[in-house]
C-alpha cells in the first residue's frame, strides 16, 4: 500500500508503518497545499492519506472523498501521544479501506 503521510503528522510514523510505502506530503513536492486539492493529487498516486488534522474531517465532504483518509486523534500531535493508536492503525491497513475518513481515537 502506497501511503501519503500529512506534513503536520510526526514524521517518525513512516518508520512505523514501513512495511508500507510511505511518502510525506514535503517529500511528495505538495507542502502547503490545501486538502481538498492535495486529496484530489494524492489519490492519482496514493492509496491512502494518514493525518493527525481533526478538522480535515469537518472540512471535506466524506462521501465523495477520491482517496481512503485515516485520521490519527491524541491528546497531542506528538509522537509519543500518537504511539498508543499504532496498533490499531497497523489492524486497519490490513483491511479492504474505502474512500472515507477512518478515526483512530485516543
């Protein structure tokens, strides 16, 4: 699975999920572009969005997303309040993701 990991997610999850192909947003050339636009380019290439934004899910219509967005929600952005969510974020990328916002929830 080809995942595209937002810029304002800590980068040590891509060491995380490396069993998967993981591409930050600055990597992929796009820092700074808008959601809707970077789901729109993501999905030509990517087969997932991973994001810790909670607004992202308020801010696109989840029904007609072009790309499956998995949303990571702590107590911070941090990476050591992310860590807990890990396991069940591993669980979910072994399953058949729709084009939807998935929660993984603290």
């Amino acid at each position: 699975m080809k995942i595209l990991l937002d810029e304002c997610a800590p980068r040590r999850l891509r060491t995380i999920i490396a069993v998967h192909e993981v591409i930050t947003v600055p990597d992929a050339g796009w820092a700074g572009v808008q959601n809707g636009e970077l789901l729109k380019k993501a999905a030509a290439t990517f087969d997932l969005f991973l994001t810790v934004d909670r607004n992202l899910a308020f801010q696109q219509d989840s029904s007609s997303l072009p790309i499956p967005v998995i949303v990571l929600k702590s107590t911070s952005t941090k990476f050591r309040d992310l860590a807990p969510l890990i396991p069940r974020l591993l669980q979910l990328l072994q399953t058949d993701l729709k084009k939807t916002v998935y929660r993984i929830e603290a």
